[in-house]
C-alpha cells in the first residue's frame, strides 16, 4: 500500500527559490515538504555560483603566478594538477549544500528524496530514490525546477562527446585545446578560466559581438581583453559540422567571414545558453482524469 503524507504546502526543487520560501513557510507554522530528486540547493550551490567561483580562483592563482615576474618576483614553472582543483571544488560545494540541508531541517522542512509527478491538482506522486513511491497532497504546490543547459538542435554533437557547464567541471585533466561553442556568460566564464589553466582556447560565436545582451562597447571590451589573455575569438561564426576523428580529436567545421574553416580540439564545450526546466517533466505521464495536461503548463 502507498504511503499518503498531507501538507500545508509542498515545494517541487530546493533550488535558491525553493529553499526559502519553504523555510519561511515552515517557519510560519504550515507544515511543509520539499522534494528534490538530487542535490539541495539548486544550480547556484551545485553547478553555478559556488563551483565555477571555485574553479575561478584555482585558474586566477595559476596565471598569477605564471606573471609573477611582471610584479618582481621570480617563480618556477607553473603546472596545474585538474585533480586537486576539482576536489577542492567538490569539498566547497558539499559544505555549502551541507548547510543548506541544515537550515531546512532546523526550519521543521520535511526533505523528500525522489521526482514527483502530478497525479491530481493539489496531489503529487514521488518516486522515491530509495524506488519507493508515496503520495503527497498539499494545499499549496510551488514549482521550484531551475534550469538545465540547453541542448542545441545539431545532429552530429551526439556523435561526439560534447561537455556542457556541469560535465566540464568533472575533468581530471587541462584539455590541449578546448573548442567553446557559445560566446555568451557561461561560455566565457569557462573560456577563459581554461585558458589560465594552461589550455588553447577557441570560441566561436555565432553573433557579431560577445556577451550578445551587453551594450557593443562591452563585447567588444571582453574580446579584447581575452585576446590579450591569448584566447582565439571568432565573431560571425556558424557551426556547420563536428566529428570525432580515430585518434579522439574533435574536429568542427565553421563557416566564418572569411570563409570555412575546421578547428581541431581535444575537448568540445557546448554553452549555448540555459533555459528552464520544462514543466512537463513533473507531470503525468499519462494525464489524469482529475486534471488536463493543459494545466500542467
């Protein structure tokens, strides 16, 4: 028999919305659940803010070392061990998602492990992680699902093996040479980071500028100061074709002012943009006779 919990209010993600609102909630004296299927704390703590402002003081170290003589001071080569910075990092985000668990649990916040599905209007029905399922219901259901990465409509990258904003993060290793699609927040951020790390960089931006919601003077600023930095920035850039070849290169062609062009990189980095989780992923799937998909929406 499945087991049935009632609440004053559900929260569907614990993401940097959803944590707060359920403390606040709970804290007024509703009783309150939160359901997450991975981590507390949402993009910010997990793939965002916290391990990328990491990662970024890790590659900041290193070029500042490798420019110590500009400042006085003589200094030996300068290596990057990818194994030691992605531990730091991990060690960071799990203090920081540790204190987040912490807040809700203090606050009375019930956290449910597992995916809920919508069953009903005001009923949920969460998948367990432990393969479990119970039924939750609440007067109140806040939907508090983030973003993801966007995947981009191009039909070779699923023939490569193409890293985005969260994958990236997990290598053990500087890439020789990393190939960014996207010149955009995230894309940069990482561009360079890479660069200081030790690693031929190349973007390839689709628009006439960087950083396309910024005023022109500020693209313009940012690619020039990355060009400084010795990155490799191509403006007006469409992705034509990406292979792998039998040696493990990566190989995309691009059409560029000047003509077509292929890149050859060790890694690909697609930071195309993040967009919203759909909706649709917490509702039914088939819908209910009590509710229509329509509503999930």
């Amino acid at each position: 028999m499945t087991e049935s919990r009632y609440y004053d209010a559900v929260v569907i993600g614990s993401g940097q919305g959803g944590n707060p609102l359920a403390t606040a909630l709970a804290k007024s004296g509703q009783k309150t659940a939160i359901v997450e299927r991975e981590h507390v704390g949402g993009t910010c703590i997990n793939e965002g803010c916290t391990p990328t402002k990491t990662m970024i003081a890790s590659a900041k170290v290193a070029y500042l070392d490798r420019r110590s003589a500009v400042y006085g001071i003589q200094n030996g080569s300068v290596t990057v061990d990818m194994v030691k910075v992605r531990q730091r990092k991990r060690d960071i985000v799990d203090s920081f998602r540790g204190g987040s668990e912490r807040r809700l649990e203090r606050a009375g916040v019930d956290l449910v492990w597992g995916e809920a599905s919508f069953v009903g209007p005001k009923e949920l029905e969460v998948r367990l992680n432990s393969g479990e399922t119970v039924q939750l219901s609440a007067d109140n259901v806040f939907i508090n699902t983030g973003t993801r990465p966007i995947e981009p409509p191009i039909e070779d990258l699923a023939s490569v093996p193409a890293l985005n904003s969260t994958t990236i993060m997990e290598l053990d290793e500087i890439p020789d040479h990393l190939l960014v699609l996207g010149g955009g927040y995230v894309g940069l951020e990482f561009a360079q980071m890479f660069r200081r790390f030790g690693s031929e960089v190349t973007v390839v931006q689709r628009g006439k500028q960087l950083l396309s919601r910024e005023d022109p003077d500020i693209g313009e600023a940012v690619a020039e100061i990355l060009r400084e930095d010795g990155l490799e920035i191509l403006l007006e850039t469409q992705f034509q074709h990406v292979e792998q070849t039998d040696e493990g290169k990566i190989q995309m062609t691009v059409s560029t002012p000047e003509g077509e062009r292929t890149l050859s990189g060790s890694h690909l980095l697609v930071a195309t943009g993040r967009a919203p989780t759909p909706s649709g992923s917490i509702c039914p799937r088939q819908a209910s006779r009590r509710m229509s998909e329509a509503s999930c929406w």
